[in-house]
C-alpha cells in the first residue's frame, strides 16, 4: 500500500492536469481549487525531509530570479 501522502499528490496533481485539459471555465477553477487543496494536504503529511528538500528547492530558484533581476 502506498504512502498516503504520495496518494494524496498525485491525486492532486492528476485533478489539476485533467482540469487544464477541459474547456469549461467552471470546471477548470473547480479542479484547480480541488487540486491544490489535494495538494497542500499531501504536501503537510509528507515526511520532514521530504518537505526541507522541497522547500530549499523552491528557495533556491526563487534567489536564482531575484539574483538575475539586480544584474540587469
């Protein structure tokens, strides 16, 4: 049986590549929101490791951005 939050992720990230597929603007914010929720809760039952990675990750891309707007 699968970690609960890795059921949790991709449960989210499914909702949400099915919700950009469709047409429907309703469907859509709808998947979005749902997906995200989905998201955040896998995302809280993940292990401490997991989300320092994650986090340092993001971090980490974000100085990379902000480096490459004072240099020009």
């Amino acid at each position: 049986m699968p970690p609960d939050y890795l059921v949790f992720l991709l449960a989210g990230l499914g909702i949400i590549g099915i919700g950009l597929r469709t047409g429907e603007e309703v469907v859509r914010i709808a998947a979005a929101i749902a997906g995200s929720i989905l998201l955040i809760w896998g995302f809280a039952l993940t292990p401490l490791p997991f989300q320092l990675l994650v986090e340092a990750i993001s971090i980490l891309a974000v100085f990379s951005v902000c480096v490459r707007c004072l240099r020009a």
